[in-house]
C-alpha cells in the first residue's frame, strides 16, 4: 500500500542557519495555530537552555497538514557536539530538508549531515535558507552545496535535487534564486512532489523501532518512533527486543498511544505503518529497542551512533563548602542520574572508576558535557568536576589522538593572530579562500588544542570572528601542546575576601571574585600573567592603630572581577584544578587543598 496521505521529513542544518524559525513560519502558514493565538519565537525550543542560548539541543516532532497531506516535521539540533540527536532521528524520515544559510554557505555540520542523509538514500530538498540577508550570496552559496555533494561522492539523482530559495524570518519561499517569494507554498509543494509517499505493508506483523524517548509525570517513559510494519493498538501485548542484544525479550502492553498533531500528543486507538507515534506502558523501554507483535519477533538494526571524543570525571563534591547550596549531594544521587541520562542521550558514557565516588562521563565535546553540568545544577545537583581531555587510541601500537575540522571566518587583518594560535597548537591549515571583505580559514587541529581557545580567539578577533568545529577523524599523536600560559591565583587561608585583602591581590593578575565572597584554602580566585601559581591571603584586614581608621578602607578601589561563565570555567581549568558546581556558584579549586602538600606535590612531579 502507498501511503499518499503522509510525508516524514527532517530539517537538518549548521547550527544558527535558521531551521527552528523556518519550522515557526511552517506551523504558522499550516494553520496550525489560531489567527488570534499568542505563540512565542522558536515554539518548538521548549528547554529553558535552548531559548537562553539559541540553539537547539534536543531534536523534536511536529507535524502540519497540507492540501490533504500530512507531514511529520523533526527538527534536530545544529551543534555538532548533538549530532548523536540528528544521527538516530533520520531512521524516521524518508526525506530531509537541508538549510543552508544564504551568506555562510556549507559549514562544518552541513557536511557531517549532508553525509548521513546521503548513507541512508534519502531524498534531499536543499532550502538556501536567508536570502534577505544584506550580504546574501545566493548562486556562490548554490555552487558551494553542488561542490559539497560531488565530494560526498552523491549519486546523480541526488545532485538533481530540488533548490528552494527562503527567508525563514519573514516566512517566504520561491524556485528562483532571483525573486524573493510571499509565502511558504512553493517549499510545502516541493515537499509534497519531491519526497515520495512511502509504501508500506499494513497486514504484516506490527514493527516498530524507537528513535527517541520523552517523560511525562503522569503517564512516565514514552516512546517515540516511526512503525515500520503492520499496526500498533492500544491495549496490544508487545515483545521489546534489541538488535544488539538478541536474547533479551521484555513483554508488555501499550497503555497509551499517541498521534503528533501540531505541538501537540493526541490520543488515538490505532495507527499505522508509516505514522510517527508516542506510546506509553513500558517503563524499561530504551532508544534502539525495537517493539513486535509477540507472535513475530524481529528487531530493527539501529544507527551506529558516532564515538565520543571528550572524557571528564564527575565526583562528589569533597570541598569545605561541600552540601551547602546543592539539594542532591551524595554518590547514590550523583551515579542515579548520570545513569539516567544514558537513557535518553546515545552519543554519551558513562563509567565506573577505581574511586566509589567518582564516574568517567564521555561525550562528543565540550559543549556536549557542559550543557549536561548545567542542566544538572539546575536540577539541585551538587559536585565537582575535572578538566575535559580527549580520548586517544592505540593503533598498530601507535597513539592515535582526535583531530578537529575547524572552520573560521574573520576579518582580513586579522588572520595573523589566529594562524600564529593554530601554530601553538599544532594546526593545520587545508583552505583559505575569501568571502567579502572576511577570509574563510580551515584547519585540521588536535581536539585538546581547541581546549580554552575560543576566549582567546574572541579577544585576538575584538569579537568579529565566528569559529566552527566538527569531529575529522584520529591521526598519530601530533606532539605536546601548553594547556594554558597563565598561573592560578591561589587563596592562602578560608573566610571572607575583604576589600584590603582584594586590593592587594589584583595587583598580581585578574580577579574572579569581590568582596565579601567566602572564600577557603585552595580555592582558585583569580589568574596571574606568570605561568606559575601565586598564594595570596584576600581574608588579610589593616591593622588598626591609633593614626589610621578602619574607614580609610573607603578610599581602596577595587576593579570589576572577571566573572566566569560555565564553559569558560572549564577552559580555564588546569590540570592540577577542578571545577565545583552548585546550583548557586562556580569555582574553581586545586585538586590538593593543603598548600604545602601541594608544594611537595609538586616538587615530587618536577624530580620524577
């Protein structure tokens, strides 16, 4: 059976290349919502993250009808740290729409996308998306995208693919590159013409493999994945099995089923081959497992999801300041919800160390581990983690390292201080070209290399500069390379930082803290230009006497500190440093509290 009433598709794109606020204009042009309906920008960013930061870090499900027809949209993540939510999200669609930014051209991810969907033959429809953009340029930018699919060796139907030409803000779309539409309906037409109905077989045993999995507090885990085969029903006994692990069977019953309408799950009895559906009933149910009919058990093969290339180790918070600010704080909390998220994020790790209180958590970059600490915090969470470094391989008895694509676009008197940085950093550069008055830079770099570099290439770029990284592949290890040049200012002694103390300090480097901050031995309050760390007593007051007042005080000014952010914190961290983490603060201390066995410690490592 050919089901012409229905078409799955994924919007998949770099990341800031505008696919949250193309599927906006798609719901609203849909009539979806009310004419009168009050409806925020990027509806579908529900995650209180991604609508501080911008970007998308969950992929998600709607869907719209037109002309008869509906179309189940998922809208995926741009970063690549989140491409493991792109990667496993494309086994539901039979076709993408891949956005590309009408100035910016293919980027680090829209190769690594471009990549997947062309593995899995499904059908392209490639949206040059911004093409009101003052410095738009489009038939450059068509060129770029041709080029991009030759060198992913794309068959010839798929170099045929369709150009769309849309403005996602303004929600319009148009066929020639030269004239800008004034709605939607030529992408909604394309959609429906070039992405085929899918055929599918309705009296076969039900299939169905789950791509991705949501929580609601009063149904709990639910699953969500297209039906391969047959149909599902609600009250049906069911067999869960995995395509890696054929001998497990688990046996249960759809409680609930759910139909993707707009924004929202609507209850439903049935639903058939073809259909994106939530369910709920099966609690233990995982990404990957495959839900049959008891009578036919067959498990779907699920994507290899690519292998994580950052570990840091997440420990109990062990600090003097330990259990004050956090609600969860202890070990069963800590291993409970780390071995939580495994359910729901596949590109992640998590594993036992020889330490109780201490666990190895891998994933595919920084930006990918931090966005975990701060959800976390958020949560109550309480502890402490160590500097990201990278995973290494042994090869043939040789030590292979990760290697970064690293794409970055700057002004043209500007490329000095960047190609010197990539030099420090044993970069490679494979391309330059120019792109307006700006140059486009690429180069391939030891992912530790990219390690607290992004401050550094703000501050050498005043803020001009855009850089894009994704995940190339492992070569032999490229040599040492300086984590950081700058040393620790270190706190000598525990209690209040005060201005006297603080006055004296900043005249050794930059400060991160103000007065009237508890502080304690060990803890790091600031960073000195010198490579070696600086012990420096903030708590120390003036001793009063008969000529002076402690008023005089009044008259001491202190400059602005530096207040970290998250993801800054973590470059900054050295490696004989970690980072603490509560919901109400951000330090960072020394491993080794004690200054003097810190010292011997040392001077211990110096002599070995």
């Amino acid at each position: 059976m050919i089901r012409n009433d229905l078409r799955n598709v994924a919007i998949i794109a770099h990341v800031d290349h505008g696919k949250t606020t193309l599927v906006d204009q798609l719901l609203k042009q849909s009539g979806t919502f009310r004419d009168n309906q009050v409806v925020e920008d990027r509806v579908m960013d529900s995650n209180d993250l991604e609508r501080e930061r911008g970007i998308t870090i969950l992929a998600k499900n709607t869907s719209v009808h037109y002309n008869g027809v509906k179309i189940n949209i998922i809208d995926t993540p741009g970063h690549a740290d989140f491409g493991g939510e792109v990667e496993r999200v494309l086994l539901m669609v039979s076709g993408v729409l891949i956005l590309v930014d009408a100035a910016e051209g293919p980027m680090p991810q829209t190769r690594f996308v471009m990549q997947k969907a062309l593995e899995l033959n499904h059908k392209l429809i490639i949206v040059i998306n911004k093409v009101d953009r003052p410095d738009a340029r489009i038939h450059e930018v068509i060129d770029e995208v041709l080029e991009l699919l030759m060198d992913l060796n794309a068959s010839d139907e798929q170099l045929e693919s369709p150009f769309v030409y849309c403005s996602g803000r303004t929600g319009t779309a148009s066929l020639d590159p030269d004239k800008q539409g004034t709605d939607l309906k030529p992408l909604f037409d394309t959609i429906l013409q070039h992405i085929p109905p899918m055929e599918v077989d309705e009296t076969a045993p039900g299939q169905m493999l789950v791509s991705s999995i949501d929580y609601n507090e009063y149904v709990g885990r639910m699953g969500i994945g297209k039906i391969e085969r047959g149909t599902l029903k609600v009250g049906e006994d069911v067999t869960v099995c995995n395509y890696n692990h054929p001998d497990v069977h688990l046996r249960g019953k759809i409680v609930n089923l759910y139909q993707i309408e707009g924004l929202n799950k609507v209850n439903c009895e049935t639903a058939q081959a073809g259909d994106i559906v939530c369910f709920s009933g099966l609690e233990k149910i995982n990404i990957g497992d495959t839900l049959c009919e008891s009578a036919v058990v067959e498990p779907i093969r699920f994507a290899k999801i690519s292998e994580p290339t950052v570990e840091m180790i997440f420990s109990v918070n062990d600090s003097p300041f330990a259990g004050k600010e956090g609600k969860f704080v202890t070990t069963r909390h800590l291993h409970d919800r780390l071995f939580r998220e495994l359910l729901k994020d596949v590109s992640l790790r998590v594993e036992n160390t020889d330490s109780a209180d201490s666990y190895r958590v891998s994933g595919r970059g920084e930006m990918h581990l931090s966005i975990l600490i701060e959800t976390m915090r958020r949560e109550g969470y309480e502890f402490q983690v160590s500097p990201p470094k990278v995973l290494y391989k042994e090869i043939d008895g040789q030590r292979y390292e990760p290697i970064e694509r690293l794409i970055v676009d700057v002004p043209e008197d500007m490329t000095g201080s960047v190609f010197q940085s990539m030099g420090e950093r044993k970069g490679e550069m494979v391309h330059m070209s120019a792109i307006g008055s700006r140059m486009r830079l690429e180069f391939l770099v030891p992912a530790r290399g990219l390690f607290g570099y992004k401050s550094q290439f703000l501050t050498d770029t005043k803020g001009e500069g855009v850089m894009n990284s994704l995940f190339f592949e492992y070569q032999p290890y490229k040599g040492d390379i300086a984590r950081r040049d700058t040393g620790s200012l270190v706190a000598f002694e525990s209690g209040e930082a005060v201005t006297y103390g603080l006055f004296n300090a900043q005249g050794r480097g930059t400060l991160f803290i103000g007065a009237g901050t508890p502080v304690y031995e060990g803890m790091v309050i600031g960073f000195s230009p010198k490579s070696d760390d600086i012990n420096v007593n903030v708590c120390k007051t003036k001793h009063l006497t008969n000529t002076r007042s402690s008023a005089s005080d009044d008259a001491l000014r202190l400059i602005t500190p530096k207040r970290m952010s998250l993801e800054e914190a973590l470059e900054f961290l050295n490696d004989d440093e970690l980072l603490e983490v509560t919901p109400k603060s951000i330090r960072v201390r020394k491993r080794i509290l004690d200054g003097e066995l810190r010292a011997k410690a040392r001077a211990k490592e110096k002599k070995s």
